[in-house]
C-alpha cells in the first residue's frame, strides 16, 4: 500500500487451541480496507450518542464495554453470532467515523454483543438516523 494512507481497517484471524482454549491473533490481517483521506475514527465537537446508547469514546472513535478503545482484552465475533470480550463475555459498543471539518459527515456503527446485530447510523443536525 502507498505510504499516504492514514487510517485503515484491519481484519484479523484468530486462532483458538488447548484446552483451557486460548485465542491467538494471527500476526497479519487477511483483510486491510484502507479508509477516505480525511476520514477519521472519532466524533465531532457536540456529538451526541446514537439512540443506542452505548457510549461516547473519551478519544478515538472506538467505545466497546464501556472502556475507549475496548478491551484490552480484545474483541471478537464467536461462531455463534455473539460480539464478545477476549474472556468470551458478550459486548455492546459503537465505531465512530468522521471526515475532518464536515460536521454531517459523522457515521457511526454499533454492535449488540448478545445477538452480533450491527446497525449503521448517520448524523446530521437534526440527530443521528438509521442509515
């Protein structure tokens, strides 16, 4: 990839073995989407919320079990649908993403850890709508 790519999206394998089972991150993503120039992980100045209420990240974009960043122990989708924790307990959270300078260009994109669902939301002055 070109060197003028800032910010991306990394998709990670992780492997899990032994018993107790322990998860492994593979050391290179299978997947790397590289995002707009000026598109940023975070929210505007006076950003609410989505109606989903999980939280606003303190930096970044990125608010999963109510901690900016997520877990330290990572997050992942299980076979069965659920968005966990590292330690396999279910998550709920929200991505969110900007352009630089454009107050309507907020996205954001939350996840219920108990059922995996996502949801797309968009942002304008009227508040933010599904998308």
């Amino acid at each position: 990839m070109g060197s003028n790519i800032n910010e991306c999206i990394e998709l990670y394998q992780m492997v899990v073995s032994g018993s107790p089972a322990v998860a492994t991150q593979a050391t290179s993503p299978f997947l790397t989407i590289p995002m707009q120039a000026n598109t940023l992980f975070g929210t505007v100045s006076g950003e609410t919320d989505t109606p989903d209420a999980f939280g606003l990240p303190s930096s970044g974009g990125i608010y999963f079990g109510g901690q900016s960043g997520g877990p330290g122990t990572g997050m992942l989708f299980q076979s069965n649908g659920t968005f966990t924790d590292g330690s396999g307990n279910p998550i709920n959270g929200t991505v969110f993403i900007s352009v630089s300078n454009i107050n309507n260009s907020a996205r954001a994109i939350t996840v219920l850890g108990y059922t995996g669902r996502i949801r797309a939301w968009k942002n304008s002055t009227q508040g933010w709508f599904q998308s």
